[in-house]
C-alpha cells in the first residue's frame, strides 16, 4: 500500500469555512471545488479520489484529537496493532453518562457525515 499522501500534496486545501477547495497553479486556495475528473483515465480519477478521502480522514481524525481533545483507543484493547479504535474523551472513565456513537460501513468515517 502506498504512503498516504497529505490533502496539500493531492492539491487540496480547507478554506476559513472548512470547505475542501483546489489550490490554484499559483500555489494559492482557489474557490475550486473536487472534481472527480483529474484525467480522461476513471481508473486514475477513482484512484484520486480514495488517496483524497483517506487524506480527509486522517485530517479530520487529527482535528478530532487536538481541536476535540479526543482519545484514539483501540478496541479490542489487548490487540492494538490489529485492532479498530474508537474515540474517546480524555475523563470518560469518571463519566455517569456516555454518548455512544457507531459510525456505519463503507468510505465515510468518524467525524465525516458523507464525503459529497
């Protein structure tokens, strides 16, 4: 598998409002939205879009830790190398209360509601 690249190397960046924008040839934001269409080759545009969400991902799974303080926990908890992991807040042992939330299958990850 590949190094997972950085939105910056793929040629995206976030703007003040947290959208996903094309940098311009001038090394700038633009206002340029993704396009799935980087070539007239679907099979490079798909590969394109799956290095960019993976790098979507990892950012917002950043943000999740330093911005939210979360935790990355793995689970099951004996085995992290081979595990999943969940996030958690740095107190939530001493918590009465939890909110549990499961994200579904496929592309979109926690903290993601769809990649469109």
């Amino acid at each position: 598998m590949s190094k997972l690249k950085a939105i910056r190397e793929l040629g995206y960046d976030f703007n003040a409002e947290g959208q996903l924008r094309k940098i311009g040839a001038n090394g700038c934001l633009s206002n340029e939205p993704f396009q799935f269409n980087v070539s007239n080759d679907h099979l490079e545009c798909q590969a394109h879009y799956e290095q960019l969400g993976a790098a979507v991902t990892e950012h917002i799974y950043q943000l999740l830790e330093k911005e939210e303080n979360l935790l990355r926990l793995p689970v099951p908890v004996e085995a992290p190398e081979s595990s999943t992991f969940i996030f958690a807040s740095k107190d939530y042992e001493t918590k009465d209360v939890l909110l549990i939330l499961i994200q579904g299958t496929g592309a979109v990850r926690a903290g993601q509601w769809a990649r469109s």
